[in-house]
C-alpha cells in the first residue's frame, strides 16, 4: 500500500500530561540528556507510522506531520508509543498534496 501523508492535532489530555510532554529533559526527576535531532528521528519512526514534523508550543496542542498507509496506523503508532489515550488525543488528516 502508498505511504500518505497526514497532519494531526494532538490536544494533551489534561495540564499535568501536558506538563509532563513539555518538561524540558534536563529538569525532569531524574534529569535527562535532551536528544538530538538524529535521535528524535529515530524514535519517531515506529512500525506503523513514522512523525517527520513537529510543531509544538506552550498550548494545549501541538502539531506533527506524519507518514503512513492510513489514519488507523497514525492512531495505531502513537498507541504504541503510549501516547494516545495517555498523554494525547489526536485528530488526523489526511493530505491530499505535500510539498517541502
């Protein structure tokens, strides 16, 4: 099947799941080494779906431009990540031209 291309809006679930998506890594209990971009990618890409954008802010939503053979699969990926239902709620959309 054609990998598509989706744009979703993720809407944090509640103030503390936001809080902790947007805690920067090194001011988290432990801290953390914050990723690299090569990193961030890496992980991005699951077996059903792969992010390649990011939009985020300070708000209780945030963008990201996904890849995969449909929107079940997006919503299949960020599951297993354990961000669906956990931290996030995602509308996606599909769309119909990509240009970069």
């Amino acid at each position: 099947m054609t990998e598509k291309h989706f744009m979703c809006i993720h809407t944090f679930i509640s103030e503390a799941a936001r809080r902790e998506y947007l805690t920067p890594p090194e001011f988290r209990n432990p801290p953390e080494e914050r990723a690299t971009e090569r990193q961030w990618a890496e992980a991005a890409s699951g077996e059903f779906a792969t992010c390649l954008q990011t939009w985020l802010g300070n708000s209780d939503f945030f963008f990201c431009h996904w890849v995969a053979e449909s929107e079940d699969m997006v919503i299949k990926q960020l599951e297993a990540f354990e961000l669906e239902g956990r931290l996030i709620n995602t509308m996606v959309h599909e769309t119909q031209q990509f240009m970069s």
